[in-house]
C-alpha cells in the first residue's frame, strides 16, 4: 500500500470517527446564547445555570418534576381530528400526524392523576411542542375530563398552561373551548375543590382569556410570557410605548394578576403547600 493511500485511510478514519459524535451533546441557551453541556441543563429542571432563564419543557418531564412516583397518565378523550376540512399550505390531518409523530401524547393537553408530596391532585400538562400547545376540541374535551376526574376522586385540579392561543384550523370550534373550560371550572368551585394554574412561558390567546387566568391560586415561572394580543398588537392600537418586562410574570405579580413567581426547582414543594392549605381550609 502506497503512503498516499495510508494517509488516504487515516483521514477516513478521522471522519467517521466525528461522524460518531452525537449533535446533542450541547444547548444554546435562547437567552443568554451560552452553550451549555445538555446533561447539565437537563439535571437543573431545563433552567440555564448562567442566567436562570426557564426553558420549555415537555409533558412527561413536567409530570416527573411535580408528581411524587407511582403517577397514573390518564387516557385522553377522542374528538373528531378535522372537523372543518382545513387546509392552509399543508391538510389539517397531515399536520397532526407530523405532530403526534414527533410527541409522546396525541394531543397538546394530558392529564394525570397522583399525588404532590402526598397531596392527590389532577395534573393537566399543556404542552407547547404539540403544535405551539394549541388550544382545539381535543384540548378543551382533556380539560373537562381532568376536571371531572378531579370533581370524581374529590381533588384539586392543576393546569401547567402553555400556549400561543386557539388552533386556528378549527376555528370557531376552537373558540367554543372558552366557555366551555370555565363551565369546567365553575363545576369544580361549586364543588369546593381547588383549582390551581401553573403558567409557564407562553400562556397567550385564548387560553389567558379562558381558564389560564381563573385559578384559585396563580402561580407563573420567572420570565415567562404571559398575555392575551401580542405586544407589537397593543402597541400600535394604543400608540404607546409599552413599559419594561410587560406581560413577563414579574410584571403580572406586581399589579396583581398571579400570585406568586416561583422558580421551578421550588414548584413542586410550593405547589404541595399550596395544596394542603386548601385541602385543609376545605375540611374545616
């Protein structure tokens, strides 16, 4: 063999060796840009070590961080897939088959029952990589499931909410979800069971205009976004410069529209409190 085809070889070698190398060993922080080692970020509850921004996170990850074990995933409601025939660049159906290929759950919102540090509790995850977390017939059917599971084992009901709004290839369908979910709720405060809302970033559109903001207790992660109409929308129909940090849950908390910002590796011991108060204060 010629030194030209050893080299040759060598060189090869070389390059399927990085071949091997896996591509997600890394992540870019969205707020700060550092690059951050995955497992490293991962052990930290997905929140950037170097500037403490919350990352998004999906619905078996958030049921781990707030359910103690033994939790039982809960089987979501079946609604007709294309209700109006939609199609934009791509079917309706086509654009849910990609996503319920590329998510665990068949649709944005999934509900589980277990317990909060001993707490029994309902837990609805919303999660925002199932097309933005839209909210659609399968979204509005989960909701009122969990509530009547929660009204059946005489329990609270929590929403994680995540969100851009109501899925428009359903249009008015869609927005029917609204009045619906708030009956869910009012069934659920007549009965005195408390329901508590997590929001994390973003909690936008229709769900804010519906039962992301009737909580009992509001609780927000730090930075999240949270709002009805974006805020190039506001701005230009007010025609007003919009003050720093709007509609970011520090701003919420300061006039009063959420309770509490609570950093997520504190939310489950923050959401158990929040739950034996009002399990107790419903005894008495």
């Amino acid at each position: 063999m010629s030194w030209l085809n050893k080299v040759r070889n060598s060189l090869s070698s070389l390059s399927a060796a990085k071949d091997d190398t896996p591509d997600n060993l890394w992540i870019k922080c969205k707020n700060c840009n550092e690059m951050l080692f995955a497992k490293e970020y991962e052990a930290n509850l997905s929140v950037c070590p170097r500037c403490d921004h919350h990352g998004r996170i999906g619905t078996d990850a958030r049921f781990a961080q707030l359910l103690d074990a033994g939790f039982k995933v809960l089987p979501s409601p079946k609604v007709k897939d294309d209700p109006l025939r939609f199609r934009d660049t791509k079917k309706y159906p086509d654009r849910m088959k990609a996503a319920r290929a590329a998510n665990p759950h068949p649709d944005a919102l999934t509900n589980a029952l277990g317990t909060v540090d001993g707490n029994k509790a309902v837990l609805g995850v919303q999660d925002f990589g199932f097309m933005g977390g839209s909210m659609g017939m399968a979204v509005g059917a989960a909701f009122v499931a969990g509530a009547e599971r929660a009204l059946k084992e005489k329990c609270a009901y929590v929403i994680v909410t995540a969100a851009g709004g109501a899925r428009m290839q359903e249009g008015i369908l869609s927005l029917m979800q609204m009045p619906k979910s708030t009956v869910a709720v009012r069934r659920l405060n007549a009965a005195g069971l408390p329901y508590i809302v997590i929001l994390t970033d973003p909690t936008t559109g229709g769900v804010t205009a519906s039962y992301a903001m009737l909580g009992d207790v509001q609780i927000a992660e730090p930075g999240c976004l949270i709002g009805f109409a974006g805020q190039r929308v506001i701005q230009d129909t007010i025609r007003e410069k919009l003050p720093e940090g709007f509609q970011r849950a520090e701003y919420l908390y300061d006039h009063g529209m959420v309770d509490m910002v609570v950093h997520r590796r504190d939310l489950k011991e923050r959401l158990a409190q929040v739950l034996s108060y009002l399990g107790a204060a419903r005894a008495a």
